[in-house]
C-alpha cells in the first residue's frame, strides 16, 4: 500500500459511514456536489453541480482533487 493509498484509506474510513470492504475497489465517487474518479494520481473531478464551485467542493473534501480539462455539469 503507498502512502497515498493509505491517506485515501484512512480518509474515507474517517468519513463513511458504510462498512470498507477492500482497498483498490472505488473507481468513482458520486456525490451531491460532484463527480470523482479514483486514479492513479489520484481523485479527478470529472463533472460539478452548477450549484457549487471548484473552490467550494476542495474545500469540502480532505483528499486533493485535480480537475479534468473536460469539466462537465452534472445536470447535462
């Protein structure tokens, strides 16, 4: 396990509140303020509700989130 595997880990054992079953089994996160992805790299946002800001969703999640060149709303 790297060491930004672990930080994942932790953060979202943190955070859910649904049982973790295995590592490496998230490949997207859905939530009411976007969409992530779970990379290599990392989280990429891939679409953002038009009722939040880039600004507002990092500063909502404890992970760093790099956002996609094709930025979709989720409302399309």
């Amino acid at each position: 396990m790297t060491s930004e595997t672990a930080f994942w880990f932790y953060v979202f054992s943190k955070k859910s509140r649904l049982p973790l079953t295995a590592s490496h089994c998230v490949k997207k996160i859905i939530t009411e303020m976007c969409v992530l992805e779970v990379t290599e790299n990392g989280l990429l946002m891939t679409e953002i509700n038009p009722e939040f800001t880039v600004e507002q969703v990092k500063a909502a999640t404890a992970a760093p989130i790099t956002v996609s060149e094709n930025l979709k709303s989720m409302t399309d």
